[in-house]
C-alpha cells in the first residue's frame, strides 16, 4: 500500500453492564475508535463496513456511511474520536472491518479495523 494513503485504527471496548440483561442473551457493549491519519495525503471517511463475531460463531455484517452521522476528513496527523456500541446473544465476541476512505486527490482506498475483543467481565478464566 502507497504510504501515502495510510489510516491507523485503535480500538477499545467496554462492557456496558446497565443496559445488558444476561437472561435474555443481551450483552452490550460499547467501544470506542480512534482513527489517525498516519499518511502524506488528507482524507476523507466514505463508509464503514463491520464484521462482529460472537461467541457461537455467528457473525453479521454492518455496513453504511460514514461513522455515527459524520463523515471526518482528516489532515496528516490529525486524529479523530468517536463512540458506538455493539450488541451480542453471547457474554463476548469480537469485531473487525475496514473504513472506506477518499483522499483530497480522488483516490480511493481501505483503512482496516484490527479485530478487538467484547469481553463481560468474569466470563473468561
């Protein structure tokens, strides 16, 4: 990948214990994503695409624009914050995926999401 075009993802989950009920197989989970434009070009946040795995391997896939209503453009070094939640039929699971991102100069290109943990406390020993 041209290093020119280079988004970095950080990811951090919490476990969301007021609104989860594990009687009915509800866990939720919030997390929260740092993105930072580690390239040499501005750019601009198209879409997103999800893939969440819980612990029964059951996945399913999130796709839409942008991130909770907004579409950053980010200069080299800038960074930008944002906080969303996720909910699973399992105490944990994972997620993973990719933002499509467009730089000033029309090119198009991915910047991956690394797959992070959705872990309730006391679940694994």
């Amino acid at each position: 990948m041209n290093d020119d075009y280079q988004i970095t993802v950080e990811a951090e989950a919490f476990y969301q214990q007021q609104y989860s009920n594990a009687e009915a197989g509800q866990y939720v989970f919030a997390y929260r994503i740092t993105l930072r434009n580690t390239g040499c070009q501005p750019a601009k946040l198209l879409s997103r695409h999800w893939i969440i795995t819980d612990a029964n391997n059951e996945q399913q896939e999130v796709r839409g624009m942008g991130v909770v209503g907004e579409h950053p453009h980010l200069q080299p070094g800038e960074s930008y914050s944002y906080t969303s939640g996720s909910t699973l039929r399992t105490p944990y699971g994972s997620m993973h995926g990719s933002y499509q991102m467009q730089a000033d100069d029309g090119t198009r290109f991915e910047a991956p999401i690394p797959e992070f943990h959705l872990i309730a406390p006391r679940t694994l020993h």
